[in-house]
C-alpha cells in the first residue's frame, strides 16, 4: 500500500483517478492539524498539492519515506526544491500545461487596461451612459510590446499580439528562434508602449523592475505581470504609478498573496488586479491536475511517467 498526502484539493476528475487506484491509500492534510496527525500517524510516500500548500524542511523531516512530491501546475515557490533533491526525492510539476491559458489572460488584461474597458463597463452598470463623453481610451495596434521572458508564455503572447497588430521586441536569457527582435533590458524599457512579465522567479530576477527599471522607462508604458508579484519591487511600483512614470498596472500575481487589508495597490485608480487565478480556468485546471495525478500514480507503480515532468531529474542522476 502506498500512501499519499493531499495537501489541497484536486480536480474531481483527478481525485475519482486517485480514489480507484488500487493499492493507494489517500489522506487529507488540508489545515495543519489534519497534516499533522496524518504524517504523525502514516509512512507517507508521496505528497500532492498545488500552489498554496508548502512543503519545507520541516514537513519532509517528517516523511523520512517520502519519494515524490507533485505539485498540479507549473510553478515550484512552495516547494522546496533543493532540500528535496538533497533527499533524493522526485519533484514532479506540469511544465508548458498553463501556457495557452496564461498567454490569454495576459492579453485579456493588456486589452482591458490600453482600452479602459474595466471602468467603461463600470459606469454602464451604474446608469452613467453618458460617461462615453468623457471615455479614454485606445487600442494597441502599432504599440510596441516589450516581453521579459521568451518562454513558453511568453511566446504565445507575442504571437497573438502580432495578430493584434502589435510589434514585439523582447528581452530573454537567450536569442529565440523568433521572428521578433532581442534587445537589452535598457532598450526594452525605453522603447515599449507596454511591457509584460514572463520570467521565472529567481534570485536574479526578484526587484529586476525597481525604482531604477521605472525610470528608465520613457514612454510611460503600461506594465503587465502574469508570472510572480516579487518580480516587481512593489514599493516603487506604487511611485511609478503616482508619478506617471507608467500609465497603468494589471496583474494576476503579487508580492503578497493575498494582499494585506488596506493595500495601497489594490485600491489605485490605475490598477487591475486578478487572484491569481490565471491557470484556474476548467480546461487548464483539469489538465493539469489529471495530468499530475496520472504521473505520480506511474511512479508508484513503478512505470516510467511523461518526459519533462521530473522537474528536478538532471541533478538526481547527479546524486
């Protein structure tokens, strides 16, 4: 019997998969009292959860037996990688599941914030047809769209964005086989109408957009961030904002999630902000969560699960 930890809920498609496998006994480790007992009580060989629930040191220290950990998506923040891989454990992820999805949210939110649609429907809902007199807003064919990151994502927004007839530079840790032009991070940031983040978070990149990145932005672009909030040093996001250093601000990831009462942010006038639920859409979700689940069991099985998923396989074949 192989015993699995549930750290948050699944898909129902994915859980039925889980519930009927033979030999799998599954435990619910929603709040940390039920975590606890479950790993106080259980040799826990596999543990499954998705963007909230964390495994760290601590909870590993309890898993002596633990050989997977599988988080249903794409991001790993909430896991702790290297203390795993030092451990000998499989990080199982999704990579690419989310990149369509993601891709459309981006330019959803592109599309809300250049035309002012949110306030625009806004003002019907409260009886003011005659705001149209005052509307301001515009479109982005011609503008030019700055990328941070050519990855999967990142790729699929400019080619939707060149289909909206926006030209597409970006800046990447290296050259793309793509139709549009590599620049530095200064040029990037100089040149674009809007600018929108797709990198992930690393030491590297943590505050890459800080009062010095804002200042260097000349055309007052809109900012556009559907990868990690710690990205964007939010203090000096605020500033730019006050300071017309960018026009305007969507997101559907911050710093601090969820925010603190009373965010600053979260309250501007020129601010769009999404719960993090850009993967969150039923097709997306349930992908990811069967595709995940459909891994795990393999390994428990003792079967060889999709290429790719092992996030952290070319340093354990190191150990």
């Amino acid at each position: 019997m192989k015993n699995i930890l549930l750290l948050e809920t699944v898909d129902p498609v994915a859980m039925k998969l889980l519930s009927e496998a033979k030999g799998i006994a599954l435990f619910d480790g929603f709040s940390d009292n039920a975590k606890k007992k479950v790993v106080s009580e259980n040799d826990i060989d596999a543990i499954v959860t998705r963007g909230k629930g964390q495994v760290n040191a601590v909870l590993l220290d309890e898993c002596p037996n633990l050989t997977i950990i599988a988080r249903c998506g794409v991001g790993l923040d909430n896991i702790d990688v290297t203390e795993a891989t030092k451990r000998g454990i499989k990080v199982i992820n999704a990579p690419n599941s989310n990149a369509a999805t993601i891709a459309e949210h981006t330019i959803a939110l592109i599309l809300l914030l250049q035309r002012n649609l949110f306030s625009a429907i806004n003002m019907v809902k409260q009886g003011n047809w005659q705001g149209r007199n005052e509307y301001k807003g515009d479109e982005v064919n011609g503008k030019t769209l700055g990328i941070l990151g050519l990855g999967n994502i990142g790729k699929k927004v400019a080619t939707i964005a060149t289909a909206l007839g926006m030209k597409v530079v970006y800046w990447s840790a290296k050259k793309e086989n793509v139709p549009y032009l590599l620049v530095s991070l200064d040029d990037l940031l100089k040149k674009s109408d809007c600018i929108s983040v797709h990198l992930p978070l690393t030491q590297k990149t943590e505050n890459l957009l800080d009062r010095f990145a804002f200042e260097r932005m000349e055309k007052k672009p809109m900012l556009i961030n559907t990868a990690r909030g710690k990205i964007i040093n939010q203090q000096a996001l605020l500033k730019a904002l006050n300071t017309g250093m960018i026009s305007g601000f969507a997101a559907d990831v911050l710093a601090i999630e969820p925010p603190k009462e009373n965010d600053l942010l979260i309250a501007h006038p020129k601010i769009l902000i999404t719960p993090h639920l850009g993967s969150l859409t039923a097709t997306t979700y349930r992908q990811m969560c069967l595709r995940t689940v459909k891994n795990v069991l393999a390994l428990l099985e003792g079967n060889d699960p999709d290429d790719g998923c092992i996030f952290n396989h070319r340093e354990l074949s190191k150990n």
